[in-house]
C-alpha cells in the first residue's frame, strides 16, 4: 500500500456527508494533481510571471519558458496553493483563475469538469478545508518520486472504484507485471540502449495512468542516464488520460505525446512508427459498436492497413490492439521495433482455421513477428485471476531466433503478497523477474520444462473434411459419375499439423503430409473415408498449455477405496449424531 496514497485518500473524510464514497474520487484525483503540477513549478514561478508580462503571444512565451525552465508547460497565475487561503471570499473564482491560467496544452482538469466541482466544494462549506488540506501536502519530485507518485495515484483510483463497485483493471498494470514486461522489451536491445546519448520513442495505445511508460523511462536511465525516452500515449478513460498526462508533463515530456480517443477508430499518431510498443488492453471488450468503423478502415486501408490480417469475434478486442502495435513498429530498414503486449489465453487458440483470430496468428507467425510468449502467474490483477500472457514481437530479430518461438512458463514464479489487493494475491519478485528473464536469455539452453523453442510452421495445422459414404440397404449411394454420396451425419473434420511424422515441411508439402495423417491416423478405422480436398482450410494456433502438459498419473484404487471408507465412515457418524 501506498502511504502517499492512503496519506491523501484521508482527506475523503472530510467529504463525508455532501458526498458519497463513489464520487470522491472526482475532487482527490484533480486536486492531487493541481498540488503536483503546483510543486513542480513552484521553484520558477516568479520568472514565468515575468516572461508572462513580457510575451502576449503564448507560442512564443512557451519557447520562452522552455528555454527559461526546461520545461514544457507553465501557469502565468498570480495565484498558487501558497496564497490561495489569503482571499478566503474570493476562493472558488482564485482557484478557477489558477486553473484556467495553465498553458493550453493542459488540458487534464476540463476531463474531471474540475470547476463544477469547485463550486459544488465551496457550496458545500469544504473548499477551504481541502485546498488547505492538499496545501499541506508537499509533492515535489524532489520529495516524491515519480515512482511513489504513480503508486499513489494507483491506490486512489483502486480505493475509488472499490467504494464504486467497479473494476480497476481498466485503469492500471500491477507494477511487477509492467517491470517484467519492459526488461522482456528491452532485453533484446540492452546493447544498442548504453550508447551515449541515444534517443528512442516508446509508444502505449492503451496508456491508462501511465505505469507503463514511466516505469520504461524509469528501467532505461537506471541502465543509462544519458539515454532519452520520447514516451507517447493515447487514452480514452478520461481520468486516466488526466493523470498520465499530468504525470508526463511533471516529467518535463510534451503534452502532445499524451492524445484522448479510442485508438481503435481514432489513431491520435496516424502514420507515426516507434521502437517499442506495448500495451495491456482491456480483455473481452465488445467493440460491437466500433464495428461498422473498423471494417470500413480494413477495407479501405488495403493489404497494408493496421486491420489487414483479419478481424477478431466482436465479442473480444485484444487482437485489434495487437495488429495496431504491429503496424506501429519502425520499419526493419529504419532499425525496426519491438512489441511487448499483455493479453488473456484467448488469442492463443480461439477461433477456427481460416476465422480472423486463426488469420491474425498465421499472418504473425508467417512474417515471423512473435518472438516469445510468456505465461504469467494466476491471481497477478486487481480485478481478475485468468491466466495472462506477454507477448514479445520484433521485426527485427536476432539471426538465432529467427524462424522461432519462444514460450515460457513462468506460472510457478510468483510470491505470495499479504495483504492481497483486490483478486491479486501473488506477485513477481525481483528474483522472480530475473528468473523468468534468464530463460529468455539463455533461449536454446534453457530448462525445457520452463521454455521450449519451437518452429514457426508447427504452429501451423491443415483442417480437413473427412467423408463417409452414404448407404442404402448396405450398399453405398453413388452420383451419375458413379461416385460415392457423402453422409452429412457421418462428416467430420481433423486437424493435421504441418509437422507429422517425419515431415519438416510447411504448407507446400500438403498433400503428401496430409495423406500420410489420413492413411495412419483415419483409414484404418474407417476404410470406406475419404478426404473432401476442397474443403480443406489452413489454421494457426499456439496450444500454451499443451507444451508445458506434465502427466499425473491416476491414483490407485486402493487409495481411491480407502478415503471412500473414511468418508462413508464419517457420513454414518453424523447420522448416528443425528438419530440420537
């Protein structure tokens, strides 16, 4: 838990009356970030008020500033929590003053309709007592990291939906689970990411509050001071896209990185490629009502739009956000990029051969995009115990790993927390991450219980259609060419991987391999079947949980009969019990 965080959740108690639990967040979370944002400038407050007077024109006081601070916003307000409480009449409009007064680009406070809620405050007889509340509070990223401060914004939004009955999942990635998702992203690339004074871009469709990218600028100083991360982001929940962008600007990063939509129908970054991407979208999402939109952009987009490879089932939108961040990587002639995304098991298999999730993975798979998959521990979301998965693409990779994937099980790395928040009762230790990021590294030679390197192409299966002749009266039904009549009863379909028997071939190899599946697996125990070769589709699917199978062999019998024993011996007890 965040002490910050519980620190500045205390001061909903004196909101308690005017206000119910579930909106409390809606005077915290913009009055948390006024006081950073109203730290972070308090040290050149006195020179922007000078350039203020100076330049009329804001395009030109903001390069002012910028060369003046180094930073990239400002307020030009004679106003501050220092002075706020001086005009105790005058507060709601002072405050209001001060809001309005921040450089355009500030835009975070209209997406909490931040004034409405200082008039309804001060008609309330609490506005005082929260600005002088949040006044005492001293945010400065000198006193709190931005690590802290993360953390305590985290804790606010996960004690706000609690009080609301919603989820937080939607918000914000457990920390443990985004820091073994950059050191994936970015192991790859330590070499390249010590030269002196290197600048590199990093892009999340899905940025929530921001985890992401801060602990990715975060994991990239500690490795080289002088590196510098561009961070960009788009965000459609309107309290997080506050916060990350409040949060980025305190950072000293421009606030056009941080854009408001749904990247879906609305790419804020159209034609714009990155590094490194990555993303943990919200799983099982209906984008039902995106549909008409999306298909629109497939079709006119062509064979090189985002949405080319195919389309997922409405009913689940994790592969649109997947295929976007592909689009998104720098293209391999300009150094290429990498992809780090944290999705549920339903990509992995769902759909049929030739159905657009099956289309997505085989268009993945066939342009050798996906590196590695990681299988995360159970129980590591706030509002969720499914199993959970990182993805690593890269078009760019290694000469050793290319034509492969990866997969790791790193379900049994975890460490049990207590308390637990929420359904997230494990974590990943340091010791953990390092664990699960040496199987990656050692790639070949790692522990095949915990990682196995497979082939692209056995990933890949034919779907057939099996026939069976039609009878009648014992004898088979034939056509006017004297062939056989199919049974529709009788027709079923089997899979055959590309790689069967001694096969090393792909899909140029069909036939051959096929028959081959056919004639051992289907023809000896129904000689009369045959295959319908027009029917028959290409299908991709990454069976996780099949790799990593360990047999438990059933138990005896006789131990089996014994505990029947004591339980039918315990059952008789408590009748006995009852009868007297």
């Amino acid at each position: 838990m965040s002490t910050l965080g519980s620190f500045i959740w205390s001061i909903a108690d004196q909101l308690r009356g005017p206000y119910r639990p579930n909106q409390y967040g809606t005077v915290i979370l913009p009055f948390t970030i006024l006081r950073r944002l109203d730290c972070v400038l308090e040290p050149d407050r006195t020179a922007v008020r000078e350039l203020a007077a100076r330049y009329e024109n804001p395009n030109r006081l903001k390069v002012e500033v910028k060369k003046a601070t180094g930073r990239t916003f400002y307020n030009t307000s004679n106003y501050e929590f220092a002075n706020l409480l001086a005009d105790a009449d005058g507060l709601a409009d002072n405050l209001a003053d001060y809001i309005d007064r921040f450089s355009a680009d500030v835009d975070v406070f209209e997406y909490f309709d931040f004034k409405k809620e200082i008039l309804a405050l001060e008609k309330a007889g609490l506005l005082r007592e929260i600005v002088k509340s949040f006044g005492a509070i001293d945010l400065h990223p000198d006193v709190v990291s931005n690590a802290d401060m993360g953390d305590a914004f985290e804790y606010i939004i996960r004690k706000f939906n609690e009080a609301a009955n919603e989820t937080s999942g939607d918000h914000y990635t457990p920390r443990d689970a985004i820091r073994l998702l950059v050191d994936l992203l970015f192991a790859e690339k330590d070499v390249d990411l010590s030269e002196e004074n290197i600048i590199r871009s990093l892009y999340d469709p899905t940025a929530g509050t921001g985890g992401m990218l801060s602990l990715a600028e975060e994991h990239l100083l500690a490795q080289n001071p002088e590196a510098k991360l561009n961070l960009y982001g788009q965000e459609y929940n309107p309290q997080s896209y506050a916060i990350c962008k409040s949060d980025l600007l305190a950072k000293g990063h421009y606030a056009t990185n941080i854009a408001f939509g749904n990247t879906l129908t609305d790419d804020a970054f159209k034609g714009r490629q990155f590094d490194f991407c990555m993303s943990n979208p919200p799983y099982g999402v209906d984008w039902k009502q995106y549909a008409k939109a999306i298909k629109e952009e497939r079709d006119s987009a062509g064979p090189y739009g985002r949405f080319a490879p195919g389309l997922p089932a409405t009913s689940d939108g994790q592969m649109l956000f997947l295929l976007h961040l592909v689009h998104k990587m720098r293209a391999p002639e300009d150094g290429g990029g990498r992809v780090g995304i944290i999705m549920n098991g339903s990509p992995l298999f769902n759909g049929a051969a030739e159905s657009g999730p099956s289309n997505i993975r085989r268009w993945l798979l066939e342009n050798d995009l996906v590196e590695a998959i990681v299988a995360l521990p159970t129980n590591m979301f706030f509002n969720t115990g499914i199993a959970t998965y990182i993805w690593i693409l890269d078009n760019t990779k290694h000469s050793d790993r290319q034509g492969k994937v990866q997969l790791i099980d790193g379900t049994s790395f975890w460490t049990r927390m207590r308390p637990s928040l929420g359904s997230k009762n494990r974590k990943i230790s340091d010791d953990d991450r390092a664990k699960i990021v040496e199987l990656y590294a050692d790639f070949e030679d790692a522990d095949p219980d915990l990682s196995k390197v497979l082939r692209n192409n056995e990933f890949g299966y034919w779907n057939i259609t099996v026939e069976r002749p039609l009878m009648d009266d014992g004898k088979p039904v034939v056509d006017r060419k004297g062939n056989s009549k199919p049974d529709s009863k009788k027709r079923d379909t089997e899979n055959v991987p590309f790689i069967y028997g001694d096969s090393t071939t792909g899909a140029e190899a069909e036939r051959e391999v096929i028959q081959a599946y056919f004639d051992a697996e289907v023809k000896p125990h129904f000689p009369d079947a045959w295959i319908d070769w027009a029917k028959t589709r290409i299908g991709y699917e990454i069976p996780f949980s099949r790799h990593f199978y360990k047999y438990v062999p059933p138990r005896s019998l006789a131990e089996i009969d014994a505990d029947l024993e004591k339980q039918v011996a315990t059952i008789l007890d408590l009748l006995r019990e009852v009868e007297q």
